[in-house]
C-alpha cells in the first residue's frame, strides 16, 4: 500500500534522527515525519496553484502545532481540547519561519503553509529542532520553489565545554540557550539568550552550531537528489522594468528630498503628494496596474536609502554610520506603580512598568517541556498610535509575544533568585513611539524599571540594534553594518541584528535577515559594533539616570518575607480545614503561601506584620526558643497564673508571679482574656510544657524594674495543690 514509504537515518549529537516519507499525508506538497529520539512531528508544507491577488508581500504561514497527547497530558482546558497556540508555540513558529522566509523568491505571490504537528516527545531531543529539520526537507524536496535546505541544532554552554542539542539535564545546567540555522554556507538565524556570555564564546558557539548544521544540509541534500521533486513555475510580481524606470526617473528627486530628514512625521507628509502626483500621471497610462505603482515607490525609496547608505555612508537622519540617535532616560514617572522607567532612543520611546507579587501569582504554564511555571514575566505591546495609524487593539500578535520573549530572554539572567527576592516579577513595555528597535528599547526601560522598583539585579542591561546592507552580488560581495537602526533602514535593509547584554557579556540575540545568510566577517563586526554602543547605553545613559536598584521597595509594594519549614510540619500550619493559617492571614493583614518542600513566602504591605506571620509560623513548625520573647494572647485566667498562646497550638503558662515587675493578688488585676501580651520562654520541661514570664519580658524589652517586696513567693507557685490546668492534684 505504501510503495513510495521511505525512510532516511542519520545521527545528530548521537542521538538517531530519521525522515519518514510516502505514508502519511499524502496530498501536500511534501510531508516528512522527523523524529529525534522518539520525539516525532509531522512537517507538511503546501502551496496554492495559483498567486494571492491584491497583496504585495510572499504571503507564507507558519505553524508550529503542541498536541498535549505527545507528553500524555490532557488539555488543561474546560473544553479538554487544544485551543489557541502558546506562547511557547508561537515563538517555536518565528523559528522556524524567520530562517526558511527569505529563501523563497521574493516575487512569488503563493499562498504557502507550513504545518510542523508534534505527536510525541522525547524529553531529551527537541521537538523545536526537530520541526525545523522536517520542514526543511519536507519544502526542500516539494515542487515549490525555494532557495534551501537550511539545519537548525541548539547549543548549550556547560563549565565552559560547548554541548550540541543538549539533553533535559544538560538544558538546567547550561549557561546558554543558543538556536543557529544555516544553509551550507550561511547562518540563517540565531536565537539565544545566555548567562552574560563574552562576544568571543558566544561566536565560537555560533560556528560551533554552524558546523552541525552543514552536515545535516548535506543529509537533506542526499534526499533532495534522491527525490526531490521539480520546481514548479509561478507568476512573477516584480513591476514591468519599463513602467519601473519610466516612475524611478519622474520621481528620483522629490523621493531623495522627503527622505532627507530625522522626522518620521516630516518625511509621510512629504511623501504623500509625492505618491499621489505618480497616480495622477501614470495610473490612466498604466490602468490594471495601479496597485503596482505603490510597490514601485517602495522600491524607489529603497533604491535611495541603500544607495546613500552603501556607496554615500549616509543615513537617512545625518546621523554617523556608527552614531547612535538621542538618547533620554527617565524613572518615576508613575507615582502608584511599583517602579517604572522611559527609554528613548530618537522617535523610539518605551515606558516599561514593573509590578511585585507573592510567588504563588508565578504564570502557570500548558505545554509541552518541563517547565510549569514561571515567576519572571515580559510583556510587549505596541498600539497602532505608535506609528501614527488607527487601528484597534485586538490584544498581541507574533511580533508582540517574539519581541516580550526577547526582552525577557535578555533580562532573565540578571534576574535575582526567589531565595534572594521571593516575588514573583511582572514587567510590562508599552511602546508610546516607535521609529525602529522597540524590542532594545523596551530592555533598557525594563532596567530601568526594575531598579527603580527595588528589585537587586545582577547587573543593569542595554540592547542595540545592528543593520547590514549587502551589494549587488549578495553576502559574498561588499557590505556594511551601521548601529541602531531606524524604520527606514531597518525596512529596506537587509538585517536586524539584535543584541542585549551587561558590561560583562550578552544575556540575548535575535536576528532578522531578509538575505539569504550571514559569512563568520559579518557576526564579527556586528557583535563589535553592538558591544561598543550598549556600554555606552550603560554608562552615558542608564546610570546616570539610576546608578544602582533602589534598597527599598515602594510603598505600594508587598513586603515580601520567607522561611522555611520542615515539610511534615505543613499541615501543622494550615491546620484543619485551613483555619490555623486563614487565621494567621487575618490576625497579621497578609497572604501566605506555602510549596511543598517547605519554603512559605509571607506578603503584606506592613513589613512588621509580615514578619510577626513568618515569627508565629516559625513557633508553629519549631518549638519556642528558651529565653526568646513573643506576642501572645491570653486564652484562659486561673487563680495561679494566666494561658498564654504565643503560635495556634503553642500555649504557655505565666505564674501569677511572672505576671508583672510588681507583686500581684488576682490575675485578673494585670490582664483579661483576649488581651495581647508580650511573654518570654523561661523553661520547657521533658513533657514538652512551656513556662513563660511577662515580667522578665517587659524588663527585656520595656526596661522595666522589678519591684522587691520582699516577700517569699514560694507558697504561691504551682497553685497550692492544683495542676497546670486549675485542676486538683489526686492524693498520692
């Protein structure tokens, strides 16, 4: 029945990888089913026979699909069904997209779907690398015309030792999460975020992913020729030469004269009658060609600011190939939030809010790894207001969730742990204005955002942006770099190099080509370049504005406290029914939570009250220290002496003549029921009994002297002949 079933084997990291081929999904283009280990995702891609009209862009989806039966796992979900993609899944998808999208040709208008569906997971072989390869063949083989095959591989960092694809435990002890994609020649992509890598090691690593990569090309390459089908022909978009030409030359120089400023606002006016003056001459001319006369004024724009980049050195604003636009920082600009700060870079501006909460308000994560939870949280959003347009808000896209990956990739790191600050970490980057690399912005209003809300990070970190114009001949031709792009050049250049780091080394990249790939000489000098501008960020800029993270926190702010219990001990503390610690939340103004390995982490906005709850929650799970003062209250009132509950559960005894710094005839003189008291353990006997004094406490800790009346107290103690519960004593 499957006479065409293949299957092709090789090992990656020495770990088997295989592409099936012929038995499944068998009216796409192409499908493989990849598996590494015994993770298996079925890639597909297919194509539209014929162009997708009225749009002028290669219009190519990209799904990478989680099925929670691949891990065992029922949807947690009210409808126990797959709904809407992760995050996690979203993110997998811009990783396989960014690296395949610029080798398809750019005059194709086909509809094109990748579909990578992850069936079953093997903990220690990624089902994100795994769909990257399967894609890879699956298009590289199809009748649709494409440039590749490309590789991906992840790299690990572990003690300085460079770890291809590395296992589940390899992954929590690695200093760096690094995604390469090449083609045989290229990098394609890089995706990392690390442990303030050095520039050198982070490149080494690069090469180190690249050179695994050229070997998996060449595998895929062997089933190219195998059974690769032929290229189908397409329709190209590309404008008529001609019409092209005949447009350039009408309107070369009014183009150069509007873009000629460092104000976006400026230069979409002047381009405006600049773009109706073309439709007015050529659009009777060259009628059912209108739409293409827009795409040729793109193209026209490019021409210029290409041209005066590559062969003027000239930038659009004036600015120095190597200059970096205007920068102002700014904190405090909320008076209620818990910290914020402003980035602004030229027309790019940021305002990033941080928000402090108990550990317990950690994001609960639905997927496919290990991961569960995750107390530090970055979220971008960008309002159509930032670039001047109108359109409603519909909550985040891709771009959206890729770039708050970003910047929380890059600020993980410096991130302090929950044993140094038990909060759970929530930042948002609102994007008020955007002229390019809003992504380096929301990072350094984050920084700045974070230490001004008293959160004690590692190390302050920047991000910048490097861009890339390429010549005539491609990559392998003559190129420059320029630092911190704008919109123009990062729109009609040829890459977006994004890199995010502290004085000591990089904590994320991510970078965007619209080329085919990148030589070893390009990385280089774009690392060098980005180095240099975000220690300068650092030191001229962010510094100034906030020199280190503020000692105390906001007044609005939990105060946050933990400790640690034995685990047995935890039922001890909520007690039946929950009351123990219910009651403790009230009586002290304050949410507790507890893990189960013992760690409770105590928030309220008054600090003493926090600490009186990790003080009774200590006495609940410890027994009273002998000489240690507490709080308590008065629960019962004998003839003898007063009970005095110091934690649910731990009650004490205070002799009437413990009672205060002077003599006492009736307990009832010197306290009531109900009243709180402050009391010191004096003795604990061998059956676990607790001996307090009121009168040693308020000499500790108020000063008090004990008044002397010189008197034996000795007939007095113990009640006479009744037990420590007011209960007669049976004769012996």
């Amino acid at each position: 029945m499957f006479e065409n079933f293949k299957v092709y084997e090789t090992t990656i990291a020495g770990r088997p990888f295989s592409l099936e081929t012929g038995k499944m999904a068998g009216l796409a283009n192409a499908a493989f089913m990849a598996r590494y280990g015994d993770t298996s995702v079925l890639c597909t891609v297919t194509a539209s026979s014929k162009p997708r009209e009225g749009v002028d862009f290669f219009p190519l989806s990209v799904d990478f699909e989680e099925k929670m039966y691949a891990v065992g796992r029922i949807p947690g979900s009210f409808q126990r069904r797959e709904g809407k993609a992760s995050e996690k899944a979203i993110l997998s998808s811009r990783c396989i997209d960014r690296p395949i999208r610029p080798l398809f040709p750019k005059d194709m208008r086909n509809d094109c779907s990748v579909v990578a569906t992850v069936m079953s997971v093997d903990p220690d072989c990624s089902p994100e690398i795994t769909a990257a390869i399967g894609v890879s063949a699956a298009i590289a083989v199809s009748d649709i015309p494409w440039d590749g095959p490309i590789a991906s591989t992840s790299v690990g960092l572990i003690d300085g030792e460079i770890i291809i694809n590395p296992t589940l435990e390899q992954r929590a002890a690695t200093e760096l999460n690094l995604t390469v994609s090449s083609t045989a020649d290229l990098v394609a992509m890089i995706e990392a975020g690390g442990n303030e890598i050095p520039d050198d090691l982070m490149f080494d690593c690069i090469m180190a992913g690249h050179e695994v990569n050229k070997e998996i090309v060449k595998f895929i390459n062997g089933i190219v020729a195998e059974i690769g089908k032929e290229k189908f022909t397409f329709e190209s978009s590309d404008p008529d030469p001609e019409i092209m030409a005949e447009i350039e030359a009408f309107c070369i120089e009014d183009v150069k004269k509007a873009l000629d400023t460092d104000d976006k606002n400026v230069r979409d006016a002047a381009l405006l009658p600049i773009y109706d003056a073309v439709h007015a001459k050529f659009d009777e001319r060259f009628e059912g060609n209108e739409a293409k006369l827009d795409e040729i004024m793109y193209l026209v724009q490019k021409h210029v600011v290409r041209a005066w980049l590559k062969d003027e050195g000239k930038r659009v604003d004036g600015r120095g190939i190597d200059d970096i636009r205007p920068l102002d920082a700014q904190i405090d600009l909320l008076p209620r939030v818990h910290g914020s700060g402003m980035f602004t870079r030229g027309q790019t501006q940021v305002l990033s809010i941080a928000t402090l909460a108990p550990v317990s308000e950690a994001q609960k994560l639905d997927g496919l790894d290990e991961e569960v939870s995750k107390r530090y949280i970055h979220h971008y959003n960008f309002p159509s207001y930032s670039v001047g347009e109108t359109k409603p808000s519909r909550g985040p896209g891709r771009r959206e969730i890729g770039h708050g990956a970003l910047a929380e990739r890059a600020l993980l790191p410096v991130i302090p742990s929950v044993e140094e600050f038990p909060y759970a970490i929530r930042v948002v980057s609102e994007v008020l204005s955007s002229n390019g690399s809003t992504s380096q912005g929301s990072i350094c209003g984050s920084t700045l955002a974070l230490m001004a809300a008293g959160v004690p990070i590692k190390a302050p970190v920047a991000g910048i942006s490097c861009g890339l114009i390429t010549g005539d001949e491609g990559v392998y031709g003559d190129f420059m770099t320029m630092v911190d792009i704008q919109g123009l050049e990062d729109f009609y250049g040829d890459m977006d190099f994004k890199v995010a780091g502290t004085h000591k080394g990089i904590t994320a990249i991510q970078m965007d080509l619209k080329v085919h790939g990148l030589t070893p000489e390009i990385i280089k000098e774009a690392f060098a370049k980005t180095n240099k501008a975000r220690k300068y960020i650092l030191d001229d800029v962010m510094l100034k504005c906030i020199p280190e993270y503020r000692k105390e926190l906001s007044p609005y702010a939990p105060k946050m406290l933990t400790t640690v219990i034995s685990p047995d001990k935890i039922g001890d503390v909520i007690g039946k029914q929950g009351k123990v610690i219910q009651s403790i939340q009230e009586q002290c103004e304050c949410t507790i939570n507890i893990e189960e390995d013992g760690h409770v982490f105590v928030a309220g906005l008054d600090l003493e009250k926090a600490q009186a709850a990790i003080d009774i929650v200590n006495l609940i799970a410890n027994d009273p220290e002998i000489g240690a003062v507490y709080s308590g209250k008065v629960t019962r009132l004998m003839t003898f002496g007063a009970f005095v509950e110091i934690a649910p559960g731990k009650e004490g005894l205070v002799h009437i003549s413990k009672l205060d710094v002077k003599r006492v005839e009736k307990v009832e003189d010197v306290v009531a029921v109900g009243d709180q008291v402050i009391v010191k353990v004096t003795e604990i006997d061998d059956q676990g009994r607790i001996n307090l004094s009121r009168r040693d406490a308020l000499v500790e800790v108020n000063g008090a002297v004990v008044e002397d009346d010189g008197e034996d107290e000795a007939p007095r103690r113990n009640g006479g002949n009744r037990d420590r519960r007011g209960f007669k004593k049976r004769d012996k």
